[in-house]
C-alpha cells in the first residue's frame, strides 16, 4: 500500500495527473469508509483512477466486487496493484474487463514491482530520488518499521 501510494503521489505531482491522493490503512474495509478502493487518485474533485491493492493473488469474485462498488458511482478507471490474478480467472477477469471497458470504464491490473519499474522509466532522476524518499516517508507515516527498514536495504543493494 505505501509503495503504491508514494508512486501515485510522485507520479501526480511530476506529470500533473493527480492533484490529490487519498488512501485507507492498511486493512480498513472499504465499506466503513464508502471508497470504492484503497487509494482514490483526484484530479481538481475528480476521480481519475481507483486502485485496490492486494499482497495476494485475486479472483474474478474481487474484480467483480470493486466493479460493483463502482458503477453506483463516478470512478471509470480502475487498477488492480496485486501480484496477479488466480490462473483459473484469467479468461473470465479478461471478458470481464472487455465488458467493462464497452460500458464506458477501464479496468487494469499490474503487480507492483512491474509498475515500479516502468514509472521509473518515465521519470526524471529527481522524480526517482522523490520515489524512494516518498515510500521511506509513507512507511514511516503508516508506522511500518521493519518494511521501512526493509525498503532501505532493497534500495542500498540495487
């Protein structure tokens, strides 16, 4: 979530995508709070891009459930930061997001390390150092030591 976060943050503020990021904890349900995801990207009030984040693989049964959430409201783009989807929901996740994307809406999905590096692709050196710096902040914010800790080391060895 934090990784997650700090790159929709940075990536906002470097390309003017998102002037606003909202995000739960860690493991707050989305209906005590009313979101349709774990982190709502803003642009002005508007919703540009919703995004669950799970540390697990998903089913087409957590695809449908996000969906659902949405259509009842403004959100037409969706990402799904996980590690990937149950191998037997790839097919039905697939025409799942056909039907979405015909009914107006974009429906995505990528793991986070893949996301990671195709952002630092696209971004400038300082936007990078403002990267690592965000996620070592965003760790710290959510009180997340030993990632924090663990962060570091990932980022000294690479």
């Amino acid at each position: 979530m934090a990784v997650c976060v700090s790159i929709m943050d940075v990536v906002g503020r470097a390309t003017g995508l998102f002037d606003r990021i909202e995000s739960q904890g860690i493991n707050e349900a989305d209906k005590a709070t009313g979101a349709v995801a774990d982190i709502t990207c803003y642009k002005r009030d508007d919703i540009m891009l919703a995004i669950k984040v799970k540390d697990r693989t998903v089913t087409m049964r957590d695809f449908q459930d996000t969906v659902a959430k949405a259509n009842g409201g403004v959100v037409s783009n969706i990402l799904f930061a996980v590690p990937a989807v149950v191998d037997g929901d790839v097919t039905t996740v697939n025409a799942l997001k056909q039907k979405t994307w015909r009914g107006g809406r974009n429906l995505y999905h990528a793991n986070i390390p893949s996301l990671l590096g195709h952002i630092f692709v696209l971004l400038d050196e300082c936007w990078r150092i403002a990267l690592l710096r965000r996620v070592a902040e965003e760790l710290q914010r959510r009180g997340r030591y030993e990632d924090r800790a663990e962060w570091g080391e990932q980022c000294m060895s690479s």
